[in-house]
C-alpha cells in the first residue's frame, strides 16, 4: 500500500492538544522515517465556552470543529481524547478510527500546593473540578471536601489553583504527563478510590473512510489491547445511554494473557447511590463484554438513576 509523503494533523490548539500532536509526529516518524507532517490547530467551541458544558451538548463541543476541517478535506487525520468522543452517537458519517494509541495512565491526581494528600485535607477544603464523575466520587469518599466547577484546558486550570480559585484540583494523570507538569503531582489515586472516566489516557487517531492511504500510513500506531480496551468500554457507555451530567466511570483491563475484564459504575450526583459491576469477557467480544457490564449495571437500576438526573 502507497504511504502518504504528507500528514495534516487537525488539532484542538491547547498546549495539551498540541502536545498529543507531537507524540503522533514523532510515532510516525519511527514507523516511517523521512515523511513530513503537519499542525492544522482549531480552537473549538467547547474551548471558548467557560460555561455549563451540558448547554453546549456536552462533549461534542470539543469534538465538531475538528471533525469538520476533517470532513472538508483541510486535514488527513484529527488527534482527539478517546474520552472527549461522545460515545452516545455514532462518529461523524465518513469517518473512521484508524488508530489507538498506546493507553497511558488512567488514573486521576490530586493537585495541592501544600502538598497534601487527599485524606488529609481539612473539611471545606474547595476541590476544584467540573467533572460529575468526579464531584459524585469524591461525596461518597470525602463529603467534607467541597467542589467547585473550574473548567479549561490543564494549563489554565493550574493558572486557576494559582489565582485562588480553588485549593487543590483533580485531574488526570496522563494529561499532566503529557504536558509536562507532573511534578505538581500530590497523590495518584487508585481506580477504586476515583474510578476512571470511560476512554481514559487513549489517544485516537480519526481519518476520513475512504482515505485509504491515510488509513495505511498510520495504521502501523494502532495497538491491539487498547483498541479492545476501547471497543468494550465505548459499547459499556452507549448502551448505558448516559448524558453530560451522568456520573458514569469504568475501565476495560486486557490482561498478558489475553483475557479482557471490564468494570463499570454509576453514581447519584451526591454520591449516596453507587452500583458497581465488574465483569470477564471469557468467549465475548469486546463490545459484548461492554454490553454485559451496562446490562448488569440495568439490573442494579442504572437506567432509573441516570433518567432521574436533571440535564
């Protein structure tokens, strides 16, 4: 199969974005030394809005001006957060996931300047996050703590924590990685005491489908395990049919020897309800196991105390 000579990479123009550009950049150039890439940055309308997320329809607002330089041919390839993709809808029509990244770290990170862990924080303690998953999370762990919304990439939220406006922050541990700022790293918090977003730490790399030289060229990024990782977790979320304001977390696990788990949990807002569901593939496919994990999560009342949230 021809290999393009040429790469344009559509972006979010975040120093985060941009950053996860680079490590496409520098992937390819080891798969295919001497080919030339380069950055078509967009600032998209979940970027400029400082507002309720849910009333730009959710996470679709970082996603569409991206897809749309994709679509119209002024890009080969659009570089997203696999959990930014809503998993609610299918993608765009003419486009296609051509490859999964390596997954980095899942976990989230408790960010305070005293340095403190936690456990250890005071009562009123103001967390800063917007992230329903998280605030519903942290009211079951630590009810004392209070959550404030803060939103905007993981530069100007740490500009934020600086300027006061909140006394620690959660976010994830692969986006302090991938911009450099993991030193601010207080504590790493384990899966169980902050489960994951759905598509934590995945990179995709998104292409028009019938691109098929694009496809072939970076093709050779995609790995395996996370690509089962992915499919399990994104079927978990559809058939679950959560909103924006829907407090749902889980991961898929690809074992060394192959078997493949996947656990998944939903919570009230105020953390009082939590339905928990861990369940293996064994002959399943990956999105049957994510079927089987919502499909236990139904049985326990999923679907009742996502529809009683108010979005």
């Amino acid at each position: 199969m021809a290999i393009a000579e040429l790469i344009r990479i559509v972006s979010r123009s975040s120093p985060m974005a941009l950053a996860q550009v680079e490590r496409v950049r520098a992937e390819l150039a080891v798969l295919h030394p001497g080919i030339r890439t380069e950055v078509v940055p967009v600032t998209t309308s979940g970027d400029r809005w400082t507002g309720d997320l849910a009333r730009l329809g959710g996470k679709g607002a970082f996603t569409k001006e991206v897809d749309a330089a994709l679509l119209a041919g002024e890009a080969d390839v659009a570089v997203h957060c696999l959990k930014d993709v809503p998993a609610d809808r299918p993608l765009p029509a003419g486009t296609v996931f051509a490859a999964h990244l390596r997954r980095d770290d899942i976990r989230d990170a408790l960010v305070h300047p005293g340095g403190l862990t936690l456990d250890r924080l005071p009562a009123g303690t103001r967390i800063g996050t917007s992230s329903v998953r998280r605030a519903a999370q942290l009211a079951a762990s630590h009810p004392h703590l209070v959550c404030v919304p803060i939103r905007g990439n993981a530069n100007s939220r740490l500009a934020k924590l600086a300027a006061g406006e909140a006394d620690a922050l959660l976010l994830a541990v692969s986006g302090l990685e991938r911009i450099g700022e993991e030193a601010r790293i207080t504590e790493i918090l384990g899966v169980d005491a902050m489960c994951p977003p759905i598509g934590a730490g995945i990179l995709v790399l998104q292409c028009r489908e019938d691109d098929d030289t694009t496809i072939g060229t970076i093709a050779g990024l995609g790995h395996h395990d996370t690509w089962r990782e992915a499919a399990a977790e994104r079927m978990f979320l559809h058939v679950l049919q959560g909103h924006c304001n829907s407090p749902i977390a889980g991961y898929a696990h690809a074992e060394p020897d192959g078997r493949l788990s996947m656990r998944g949990r939903v919570f009230s807002p105020d953390g009082k309800q939590v339905l928990d569901a861990h369940e293996w593939a064994g002959a399943l496919t990956p999105e049957d196991l994510g079927t089987s994990t919502a499909l236990a999560l139904k049985r326990q009342g999923a679907h009742d105390l996502i529809a009683a949230i108010p979005h």
